[in-house]
C-alpha cells in the first residue's frame, strides 16, 4: 500500500475519511493531517477498538478507494 497517495490527497479525501469514521472531528482531520499512525490513534481513542483491528479496517477502506 501506498499511504503517500492519501498524505497528498489529504483535503480531498477527509470527507471519505468522515464517511467512514464519523466520530472523528474536523480539528481531529485537521491533526491528522494525512499521518496514518495519528489516524490510527485517534480511530484507537474514538472507538476504542483494538489497534490490530483499526489497521485491518484501514487497510480494508484503502483498497476500497477509486484512484
């Protein structure tokens, strides 16, 4: 997986990441900022599922992406 595609399409890609994980705020996108292992944290803090999980789920959102 290539994360740098989202870190360089961070701004038109928050609001799919919104859709998502709807718990997640705009100051938290705002933090963010493209940084999976923040993205991590924050889906870990809001949710509170287990790490393992989160990156399977985001693993799972990226191969769902139109390039």
């Amino acid at each position: 997986m290539d994360w740098n595609r989202i870190e360089g399409n961070w701004k038109q890609l928050r609001g799919k990441v919104k859709e998502q994980w709807g718990k997640l705020t705009d100051d938290d996108l705002d933090e963010i900022d493209g940084n999976r292992d923040q993205l991590e944290g924050k889906i870990q803090e809001r949710y509170g599922i287990a790490r393992d999980r989160i990156r399977q789920d985001i693993d799972d959102w990226y191969n769902r992406q139109t390039w």
